[in-house]
C-alpha cells in the first residue's frame, strides 16, 4: 500500500534552470522569454497564452538540441536523497511540468521517479515548428494530474504533497493535504502551507515526518 504521493513541479523546482529558457538560448530568443517566463509565473499573463508565445520562437530548432540542453540542467540539491527517502517509507513521487516531455523524460528515468507528465514540442521532419502537440500541462491540467496519480496510488488528497514556486502549481497546492512553496513567487508565498527558502529539496522529509 502507498502511504503518501509527493507531486513536484519541474523547472526551478525538481531542477534549477528554465528549460524553455535553455532552449530560447539556442534560438536568439532568451531575453524575449525571460520576460513572458517572469510575467507568467507571477500569475500576470496566462499560462497557455504564455507558453504558446515562448514556443513560438523556438521554431526551427533541431531536435538534436536536446540532448544538448539536457546535458545542461541541473537537478536541485538533495532531489535523490528526497526520492529515496520517499520510496524508502512507502511512498511516490511524481513531476508535474509546463514544461516539456523531451527533456524530462530522461531525467525522471534516471532519477527513478514513479510519474511524470509535460508538454509536448511539435516536431516535423526533425525540427521545432514552434507549435505544441497534445494537451497543454496548465495550472487546471497539474491539479487534474495529482488527483488522477493519487487514486491510482489508492492515496487521498489529504495524503498528497504539492511543491511548486509559480503561478501554474497554485490549483494542484491548493487540493493537496500539505501545498510547500519552494524558493516561490509572490503568489505562492501567500497561499502555500509551508515555505522553503533553501534550495534543497531534501528539506521537505521532515514535513513528512521522515527526517529532522
């Protein structure tokens, strides 16, 4: 039997950068992003609205560019001692990202996380249209996607963790039993349960009742 699921955002949660920034980089588009990225995260602009702009100068990249960019991210401090001590205890841990599926998918298998689910980069012939494919991963989205891996883990709400730091994880914090704004923005600051201004996620087992 599970115990507990703990849900995580991706970008400047479970990893350090902005991956659409990494990518905005190759493209000679940062500074543009940059700006769309802070407005949206700050619950100014609509997340969809927002990402579809920033994905929108992506276009003509080549998909060879993300191994490139995986290469360049950086996990959080104390992500696999969190993991471990989460899996130890009988619990799962899942990601929940606006960002994107070609680079996290490498990432959540080598940290052997149990869920993970992200936007999708449309591709033709092996380069970036600048469009998405399939169903955007917006704040409603991460809130339908904790309550669907808590029943198949067969956890209440009031079992489930949140971690974010933006705009788009307020809907999924505020169903879960214990929302943690981590290194968070203006807006999760004043709704999450607890905050964590150290960068390291392995602060969030004691919450748990599993060190401290």
């Amino acid at each position: 039997m599970v115990r507990f699921l703990v849900i995580l955002d991706v970008d400047s949660t479970l990893i350090e950068n902005e991956v659409i920034e990494l990518l905005a980089e190759h493209a000679g588009s940062l500074a543009e992003v940059e700006e769309i990225t802070f407005k949206a995260m700050n619950g100014e602009l609509d997340f969809e609205e927002s990402l579809r702009a920033r994905v929108k100068t992506l276009a003509g990249l080549d998909v060879s560019l993300f191994e490139r960019v995986g290469e360049q991210v950086t996990v959080t401090e104390g992500v696999p001692a969190m993991i471990e001590a989460i899996h130890a205890a009988g619990g799962c841990v899942g990601v929940v990202s606006g960002g994107f599926h070609e680079i996290l998918d490498p990432i959540a298998e080598r940290l052997g996380l149990d869920y993970s689910r992200a936007n999708r980069l449309e591709v033709v012939d092996g380069v970036l249209t600048g469009g998405l494919t399939g169903p955007i991963i917006d704040a409603e989205a991460k809130a339908s996607t904790l309550r669907e891996w808590a029943a198949d883990c067969g956890v209440p709400l009031s079992r489930t963790v949140a971690v974010g730091d933006g705009a788009n994880d307020l809907s999924m914090m505020a169903i879960a039993g214990l929302a943690v704004g981590f290194d968070a923005k203006a807006p999760v600051r004043d709704l999450a349960g607890v905050l964590i201004d150290k960068r390291d996620l392995s602060q969030v087992l004691p919450l748990l009742g599993l060190r401290g």
